[in-house]
C-alpha cells in the first residue's frame, strides 16, 4: 500500500469516528444538560469537515506532476491544513460565545451519567490520535498530522469537560456552571492546537529547513556510492508526502564529463532506492581538487 492509500484510509477512519462521536456528545449533551459536552459535539462535527478537507488535500496532492507543475500537487496539502486550523479557530470561538451566554444564564446540573459516556470518548479519541499520528510519521503527511492532533485535542477537551461535570456534581448547587467554564477552558485549549497545526504547515510552504536528520542520511548515504568523494550544499523542500533534494557532490576532478554525468546518476538512484520518501533528487557535480 503506497503512502496516499495509506493515508486516505486514515482519514476515512477519522471521517467515521467524527461522525458517531458528534451524534452521540451532541445527544448526550442535550439530555444530560452539559454545555461541556455539546462544546465537544461542535468540536467533532467541525472534525467531520475537516476531515473531509483532508481527504480532499490528500487525493488532490497525490496528482502526478504535469506540464503546469513539474514538482506536482503536493502544496495542496499544507493549504488544506489552513483551512483545516480556520475551522477549528470557528469552532473555538462558538464555543467561547455559547460558554459565556450560559455562564450568565441559571440552568440545571448536568447529570451523572454523562461522566461515562465522556469516560468512553475519552478512551477512543486517545487511541484515535495514536493510530492516526503514527500513521502521518509513515506517510509524511503534514494534513494526516493536523488530523491526529484533531484527535488528541478531542480527548483533552473531553477530558477538561470531565473536571467540569465532576466539579459540579461534587459541590452541587451553584457550581452549574462548572461545566460552561470547562467548556470556555476547552476552546482556549483548541486555539492553542491551532498553532500547533499551523506553525509546521507554514514552515513546509515557506520551505522552512527542519531536516537535519535526512540531511545527514543523505550524506552518509551518498559517500556508499563508488566515486563520490563528499558533499557540499545539501537543500530539502517537503512537496506533499516527498522530499525534494538539491545535492552538490564531489568527485575527482579529473574525469570526464560523461564519467560525471553517470556517477550522478548513479548517486541519484541510489539516494532513492535506499531513503523512502524522496521525489526528485537535483545531483550538482563539484570537481575535488585535492
């Protein structure tokens, strides 16, 4: 299964598990009196277009290169996570409206039994997360990685929904709105992943160096190949799930031009038979004089 398939597999799963979690906080919410809960039943349902955001960024991304981009579609995936992080930045701010308005509105203590059904999500959104990070960290895919941390700030904001519906059972009448404040806590705690999501997709389209460990693979790889001597400048751009590698290499000054053309080659389809993930490899030869 190539990295794409993979990787809409995920996000099919995370489609799914969205769609049965927003239906069963919102109708817990509603019948249990936790604005806590139905905070969280925004938060899943924003997660089910999200998710569908991903799916999109994901098959788009996936496209061949073609005559009108020769590195391919694989930007499309980054620009997916903003809009991605735009819809939970919303989600975040209805929460925060609807807390407020509730805080100030007298209502009735949420009941008992909400604190296992939160119990449950808790539990399933955790493992959710773990299976769908390990799954970007496969893959590469920065969207894949958004929707893992959809899942981890799902459960922790099911988790601050918990304190709050426990808060207001244990100390009873006039701590109602306990449960209104855990949600307000809930939307700051979403703003935050916002960053979180948002500060590495920025970085993969401004072409951000975050890889000094492929870096150096890519060195010590190239040194196996029978000819090349060394390295110099060694340039990384992520595209979608590949690495782009801009790579100057040394050979002995003496040989051909023709004996450089092949050991560049030789180099480039060595560097992406041995390191998975690479797209295009760019092979500058340098003369080493010495």
């Amino acid at each position: 299964m190539t990295p794409e398939q993979t990787a809409i597999k995920t996000t099919y799963f995370s489609i799914i598990g969205n769609t049965l979690l927003a239906l069963i906080k919102g109708l817990s919410g509603y019948f249990g009196n936790s604005y806590a809960l139905i905070a969280d039943a925004i938060e899943s349902t924003t997660d089910i277009f999200a998710s569908l955001l991903v799916l999109f960024g994901i098959k788009y991304s996936s496209r061949p290169a073609d005559e009108n981009h020769p590195y391919g579609h694989g930007r499309a995936e980054p620009l997916i996570t903003f809009l991605v992080v735009g819809f939970l930045m919303i989600s975040a701010t209805i929460i925060v409206y609807e807390s407020i308005l509730n805080i100030q509105t007298p209502h009735e203590m949420p009941k008992s039994w909400t604190l296992m059904v939160l119990g449950a999500i808790i539990i399933w959104k955790e493992i959710s997360f773990r299976l769908v990070i390990k799954k970007s960290k496969e893959t590469r895919s920065t969207a894949l990685k958004a929707d893992a941390w959809h899942h981890r700030s799902d459960a922790i904001t099911s988790i601050i929904a918990f304190i709050g519906i426990s808060i207001a059972l244990f100390l009873g009448e006039g701590f109602e709105s306990a449960d209104d404040w855990a949600a307000l806590l809930a939307a700051g705690f979403i703003l935050y992943n916002c960053y979180r999501i948002f500060r590495p997709a920025l970085g993969e389209i401004m072409d951000e160096h975050l890889y000094e460990d492929l870096v150096e693979e890519i060195r010590a790889v190239s040194l196996k190949v029978n000819g090349i001597v060394g390295t110099e400048k060694c340039y990384i751009r992520k595209v979608g799930m590949k690495y782009y590698v801009d790579l100057h290499a040394m050979v002995d000054a003496n040989i051909t031009v023709k004996e450089g053309h092949s050991l560049s080659h030789k180099l480039k389809d060595t560097l992406r038979k041995e390191i998975p993930g690479l797209g295009n490899v760019l092979i500058h030869i340098e003369p080493n004089e010495y």
